[in-house]
C-alpha cells in the first residue's frame, strides 16, 4: 500500500466521521422537546408575516417569548394583553417564506391556536 493510499483512506475516515457527528448533533437538536406553558400571563402579542408572536410569563416567573400562534389571536389582543390565560396548541402548516407573500413552501408548526382568559 502507498503513502497516497493510506492518506486518501484517512481523509474519507475523516470526512465520513465528521459527517456522522454533525448528523447526529442535527437530529438530537430535532428530538429536543420543547416545553410550552399551559397556563400563563400574556405580556404581549405582536402581528408577523407568516404569525402571531406572543410573549408569556407563567406562575413561576418564566418567561416564553416570541411563542407562534394563530393570527386570529392577534386580532383579539386586547380580550388576552395581561389577563391569565389557557393555552391550546395545534399543528399548523404556515408560510415558509420570508415574507407574508405566497411562495409555495409551507411547514407544521406547533402554534397557540386558542387561548381561555381564566378568572
């Protein structure tokens, strides 16, 4: 076996290990779980182009910002800005574009789709 063989095996070992570990980071980040509140106080929502982004506080002090919702939630601002609420969530596919106008590309994403002001 040459030197420009051994090398070459070296550097594909290399490539494919590199490859591997960059794969698998790429997968456990999509796998993380991602925690959303059921319950907490809205502090603000905002209208963006492809949803609503809502800003939360729940019992214990945390906050959640820029949460996706619906854009019908956004059009109720005032019924929820700083009131106790119940949150639903739902799979929604939305705009994949950078900007509100269509593109054909579209996504699922987990958005608050109803929100209950709890007295």
């Amino acid at each position: 076996m040459s030197f420009k063989t051994i090398s070459l095996s070296l550097s594909i070992f290399a490539a494919s290990t590199i490859g591997l570990l960059a794969s698998t980071t790429t997968v456990q980040a999509q796998n993380k779980a991602v925690q959303r509140p059921t319950i907490a106080t809205v502090k603000s929502i905002v209208n963006g182009d492809i949803m609503c982004y809502v800003n939360l506080v729940d019992n214990k002090g945390k906050q959640y910002n820029s949460l996706g919702a619906s854009f019908d939630l956004c059009a109720n601002e005032k019924t929820f800005l700083n009131k106790k609420v119940r949150l639903f969530y739902s799979r929604v596919s939305v705009n994949d574009c950078q900007s509100a106008e269509p593109c054909g590309k579209s996504r699922l994403e987990t958005l608050i789709t109803k929100m209950q002001v709890i007295r």
